[in-house]
C-alpha cells in the first residue's frame, strides 16, 4: 500500500504512539512461522507478532535461527 493512494482510515496504527507512518512486513522465518514486524517512523516503536500474538525479539531470534547439522 502506498501512503499516497490509500485512505487514512486503512493505514497501519502504531501500537505506541498511534501514528500512521507505520512500515509493516510479513515474513517465513527459517523454523516455518509466518510473523509480522511493524516499524514506526514516528517513535520507533517495533513490534513482532504471530498469529495476532505478541513475540520477544528472542523468540523471533530463536525462529529464525538456521539449526547447524
């Protein structure tokens, strides 16, 4: 979504200070989780979710971690 062709009313929010100047992203990690990071360009916040739940940066660490054989 573009900030220019979408309506203020679908923007991301963030969780923090509510601004909408929000970069969020979906990605696989390396264990197969699909997560989502959220970034504000207004106060920084970030966050990390999986399936609608709350992630430590640890745990997305953990996940993402490639397990040597």
């Amino acid at each position: 979504m573009s900030l220019v062709t979408t309506p203020t009313s679908q923007l991301a929010t963030c969780a923090q200070c509510s601004g909408t100047r929000v970069t969020h992203i979906t990605m696989t990690l390396t264990d197969g989780s699909v997560v989502d990071f959220a970034s504000c360009h207004s106060c920084e916040h970030k966050t990390w979710t999986e399936s609608g739940h709350g992630l430590a940066v640890t745990d997305v660490l953990r996940k993402a971690t490639k397990t040597k054989v």
